[in-house]
C-alpha cells in the first residue's frame, strides 16, 4: 500500500511521446481515453489534476510525413504546431466523453523565468482547477529554440509541480518504472520500488537518453523528481499502460518506483520564505494583528496593517513587523504594495468596492506565512 496519490489533493500527470503517439505510429486513441476516464475520475474523488502532454512533434511528424526527426529547428517546430492541433483534439473530445472541460496551456522557459508571467501562469492554472477544468500542458515548441527549451516533457512537469505546488507528479512512460540500469539494454535489471527523490545513485541508473521518439530517458525523470521534491512534491513512475494506473494509485495501490520529497509541501514553501536573504517591502501591523499572526496562528487580513514600506508585486515576499519595527513573519503577499496602501486598515468585505476586485479576503494566508 501506498497513500501519496491517495493523499495528494494537487496532481500532475505527464505522459511521454513514446505512450501518447504509440511508439510515433499516430495518436493512441485508446489510451488517451483510458487515461482522460481515469483522470476524470480522480476529479470525482476531489482531486485536482494537470496534464502535461508530449506527442506534438511525434504526431506532426506523421502527419507531415517526415520518417525520421527532422534535423532542421524550424521543420521541427513546424511539425509541433502541427501535431498540437492533434492532441487538442484528441484530448478535448476524450474528455468530453466524461463531461470534463479542457484548456490547453502551452508554456516556454521565459514564461516561468520573468516572475511576472510565472504569476500569471500560475494564477490562471489555479483559476482552471477551480473551475473544474483538467488545463492540458504542452512546450511551446514554436517559439523556443535550443537554448531555451525545457526540450523534455518531464522537466516541463516537474517546473509546473513546483508553479501550482503539486502534491504529487506522476510521470506515465513506456517502462514499468525506474529500473537498476536501462531494462532494454540490461534484461536482470530491478525495479526500484521506493527511493528518496535527489539520492544521487539514481543518476547512476538512469543512464542517458531515451528511446527514438522520447527526448529525455529516465535520467530527467529522476531529474525531474528531484526538482519537484523542492516544493515538497513526491513523483511516482509507472508504466501508462498499466490497467487503471492513475486510479489504483489513488486507491492507495503501490504501482511502479515511487520517489519521496523529504520535506513536505508546507515546509518547503516556508524554508524558501525563511531562507530568502532580502524581502521587497515590509508591511508595519497594529498589535492586534500581530497578536492573531503569533498567538493564534491566523492570516494576516488588511484591516490589521497600519503602513507600508516600499514596492512589491503580487506574490512577492514581504516582511511584517511590529510598530516597535520588530520583524514577526515573512509571507507572501496576495496585493500589490499600491493596492495594501489603499486597502490597510479596511475590513476584507470592503476590498471589492475599493479596488474594483478582490483576490481573497487574506492580506497573506497563512499557509504563506511564516513566523520569525
Ligand atoms: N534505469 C532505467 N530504468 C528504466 N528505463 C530506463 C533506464 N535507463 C534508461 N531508460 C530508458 O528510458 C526510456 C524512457 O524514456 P523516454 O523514451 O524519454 O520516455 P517518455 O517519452 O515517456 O519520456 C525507456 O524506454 C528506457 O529505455
Ligand atoms: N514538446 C514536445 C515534447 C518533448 C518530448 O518528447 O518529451 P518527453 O516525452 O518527455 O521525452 C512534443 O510535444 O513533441
């Protein structure tokens, strides 16, 4: 028995190209809708589920009629926006079979790196989940070159897992798991049921690239689980075709190597906060905020803010203090610096009508807080 899936709220799943074009010989059908079935019934169950899909450049190339990858960057892209035209498709109407909405979202490197963009990205994935729609992640194949592309699909998810902070990521591929060496090459090769995510001797294992179709092999799934760890995300990998994976698993079956985060999502988030050396601006609370924020544990709502020091966006890390000018917590702040000026010392019903909008009623929740 295994509880991670079971446990996990915030899922992402990735399937490879290999899984999803069936080994390039065009769009698997089946198994698409087996999985959009198996994620649909994980919404059922209240969870919350990402897809990223590969299979873009693998279906163009079909559907162009290239025979081997092409070598030319720009053929190459060419077959992405042409086969992402197909695994829209294919993943819109399996999922309408289950009366699930879709949204595809595609993502490059620069999205994630200049901060402002990261928070819109994240801010709309978390309003689709709300929503009730499963958002279907795929690279921006068209507008990156070499040097900036996530270029695996597992990287890709493991950045995603740490956007939304993701419970869990599950990595679907055409092997039953992480193995002590490449099963295709070694055949006395053992399946790693458990490890922890970042033990460095599964580098070792993983070896180098991937199959023909696939890009990244297992060593960016290993990568990639450690990468997720970060923001205290455990990864399972397992064999896509295995019948009913995604719902076994959140029945708590153990299925393929499951790679544990050691720290779990909530710690991660306030080690980032504590170890931060310089926050964008400071917020100065009433002693009754400050009563609330260390005795009881609560969020900091506007009403207990008195003044503002400097500027800051949304999402950023402030620094609350005392009057005495005593730092108490650090926490993400929901406002912008020139929204707490207008909204400080105001009840949170009255945020609305002041601002034309509201992002919630918390100033900084307190799952984004920590204290000093
Ligand atoms: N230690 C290992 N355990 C399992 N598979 C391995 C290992 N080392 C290398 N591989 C290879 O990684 C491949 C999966 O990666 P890839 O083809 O990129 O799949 P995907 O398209 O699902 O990302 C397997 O088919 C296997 O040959
Ligand atoms: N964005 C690419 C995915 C790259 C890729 O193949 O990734 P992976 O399946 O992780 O080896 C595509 O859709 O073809």
């Amino acid at each position: 028995m295994n509880s991670v899936i079971q446990q996990a709220a915030r899922i992402i799943v990735k399937v490879g190209s290999s899984l999803v074009t069936d080994e390039g010989r065009g769009l698997d059908h089946g198994a698409i809708a087996r999985w959009a079935a198996q994620i649909a019934a994980l919404r059922a169950l209240g969870k919350e589920v990402v897809l990223v899909s590969s299979g873009a450049i693998a279906e163009g190339m079909l559907r162009l009629g290239f025979a081997a990858r092409p070598h030319d960057i720009h053929e190459l892209q060419a077959c992405a926006a042409c086969g992402q035209m197909g695994l829209a498709q294919i993943y819109e109407t399996s999922f309408q079979a289950h009366r699930v909405k879709t949204a595809q979202v595609l993502l490059t490197h620069a999205d994630l790196a200049d901060r402002e963009r990261y928070l819109n990205a994240r801010a709309t994935l978390t309003t689709l989940l709300r929503l009730g729609v499963v958002p279907i992640i795929n690279e921006n194949d068209t507008v990156v070159t070499d040097e900036i592309k996530f270029g695996d699909n597992d990287t890709l998810g493991a950045l995603v897992a740490n956007l939304i902070e993701a419970d869990a990521l599950v990595i679907l591929t055409d092997q039953r798991g992480l193995y002590s060496a490449d099963p295709r090459k070694d055949p006395a090769a053992k399946l790693i049921e458990q490890a922890q995510a970042g033990d460095d001797s599964l580098v070792a294992m993983a070896g180098g690239a991937g199959s023909s179709i696939g890009r990244g092999g297992m060593l960016t799934k290993v990568l990639a689980a450690r990468r997720a760890a970060r923001s205290g995300a455990h990864t399972v990998i397992a064999w896509g075709r295995e019948p009913d994976v995604l719902t076994r698993l959140a029945q708590g079956e153990a299925i393929g190597t499951q790679l544990n985060a050691s720290t779990t999502r909530l710690t991660a988030r306030r080690q980032w906060m504590v170890d931060h050396l310089h926050t964008a601006g400071e917020v100065v609370l009433d002693a009754g905020a400050v009563q609330k924020l260390t005795r009881e544990g609560k969020s900091l709502l506007p009403i207990g803010v008195i003044a503002v020091k400097g500027e800051f966006g949304r999402g950023q890390l402030i620094t609350c203090v005392s009057e005495a000018g005593l730092a108490v917590a650090r926490g993400l702040s929901s406002y912008t610096s020139s929204e707490v000026r207008r909204i400080m010392r105001h009840s949170s019903n009255e945020i609305e009508a002041i601002l034309g909008y509201i992002e919630g009623p918390e100033l900084v929740h307190r799952d984004n807080l920590v204290l000093l």
